[in-house]
C-alpha cells in the first residue's frame, strides 16, 4: 500500500518572510512594481498632501496604485477585499512592503486621486510602446455589440409583423374611405393622402413577403423569437447607451486588413 506524506497546505507555521524575494522577476507584480517605482510620473500626487508640518504620515501613492493595481489583475475590485488582501496574502504584502491601509483609505486614494489616475495609463502605454510590446498594427475589440443597417421598427415575432400588417391595411383601407366620404378634399390633400396609402400598401407587402418566404425563429425554450425583416440577422440588443439592432461580434483592425467576425 503506497505510503505519502501528509498535505499540510491547510496548516498555519510561522516562517520567517524576505518580502523582497518573493517578488519574483518575469512576473506580472515584479514589472507592476517595476514601471510604479521607476518609470511613472507620481509628481502629480503631492499637490494633495501637506502633512510635512502637522497630520499622521500618509501612504505612499507608489504604494497604493501597486496594491490597486495588482487587485485588480486578481479581480479584486473591492477597496475592501484589497485591504483583506494585503492583511493575509504574502503577494500584496510584499508589494505593499506589509503596509496594510484600512479599506476606507483605499476608496478615499481612488475617489480623490481619479484625475491623478487617468493620465497614468497613457504613461504605461507609452512605457510599452518603448518596449515593443505594442506592434501599432493590429487592434480587436472582442465582445462588442455592433449596429446593424436594420431598423427596429421592423422587429417582431411573426405574430406580432401579422398583426403590423393587419395595422397597416386598417389605415391604408380608412385613407380610400375618407375620400369616398369627403368629395370636396383639395387636390393637394388627396395626392398627400395617396402617397401615405402607397407607403403603407408597401410596407404591408413588405410583410406578407417576408412572413411567407421565412421560418419563423424560435429560442432555446421553443417560444417565438423577435426576427427582422430588413436585415433576418440581426437581433434586438440592450446596450449602456440604450436598445439597438445589431449583432455581438469580434472587430479586427490592422494595416492591411478590416475583419468583422459577426454572431446573434
């Protein structure tokens, strides 16, 4: 019978720490700290702080953009789940050099600090851009929702498009009545009231042709989904800036090519 030695991982030891061997180079957190310390323009910062004189020392900004930083390449997006971390994770406690702010000090540094903030990712661009790692060839956009040329007037399930034509045959058929009815209309007015009737005799048909040379669309739990009759397609799409018809997609962009990988 095999005989292995026990898996302590879940066993807590006290163990002297070096916080500057465990940033390692060729890591993400040795060039983090890398770029922060040596390479960004933090000047920007000490407008803020006039403590030399009067007031408990503050947090280095070096400091709190590395930690920042680094929570948010783990997902951590929250001021407290960063101060949790640099309390019990070796990693932010090395990068911090084991200062361990309170989580309100840490919103506080993004809230006051976001016009300090901004122009740092431009200096980091930068930075990689002097290290080649930006080719300046080729950019994506992956999991974009892009607009389509199709209207969303023209959107529904085939029940509903049944029902529009149904509408616009009511109002062309009530145009013809009201000449009937109204003998005395002026010449201007019947050629106006021709034409709507004209629009809406076109967009009925538009319709029924669509209704009868196209399957009606149906979703993952077998009920009708909305098809379009401009572009069959697309589909309807919320977005940050409202609801648009267009599809989900990937755009690519160097400099011989344009690539528009499109899915519903």
């Amino acid at each position: 019978m095999a005989n292995y030695k026990p898996d302590l991982s879940c066993q807590n030891k006290f163990i002297p720490i070096n916080f500057a061997e465990q940033i390692l180079p060729g890591t993400f957190e040795y060039a983090l700290c890398y770029i922060v310390e040596n390479k960004l323009d933090l000047s920007g910062f000490d407008a803020w702080y006039h403590n030399d004189k009067t007031g408990a020392a503050a947090y280095p900004p070096s400091v709190m953009l590395k930690i920042i930083l680094l929570g948010y390449a783990h997902g951590l997006v929250s001021s407290r789940r960063i101060a949790k971390a640099c309390e019990t994770n070796i990693l932010f406690m090395s990068v911090s050099g084991d200062i361990q702010p309170h989580y309100t000090s840490i919103a506080g540094f993004v809230a006051k600090m976001h016009e300090q903030i901004e122009p740092l990712f431009t200096q980091v661009l930068m930075i990689c851009d002097e290290e080649g790692l930006i080719g300046r060839n080729m950019f994506a956009i992956d999991g974009c929702k892009l607009k389509s040329n199709a209207s969303k007037e023209w959107s529904g399930t085939f029940d509903e498009l049944g029902r529009k034509k149904a509408k616009l045959e009511r109002a062309s058929k009530r145009i013809i009545e009201r000449h009937q009815s109204q003998d005395s209309l002026s010449e201007e007015l019947i050629t106006q009231d021709l034409k709507q009737k004209e629009k809406l005799d076109k967009s009925a048909d538009k319709i029924t042709e669509f209704l009868a040379t196209h399957e009606e669309k149906t979703g993952s739990k077998g009920k009708p989904i909305k098809s379009n009759i401009t572009d069959p397609d697309s589909a309807k799409m919320t977005t940050s800036k409202g609801t648009i018809q267009g599809y989900n997609g990937i755009a690519i962009n160097d400099d011989k090519h344009q690539i528009l990988a499109l899915g519903k």
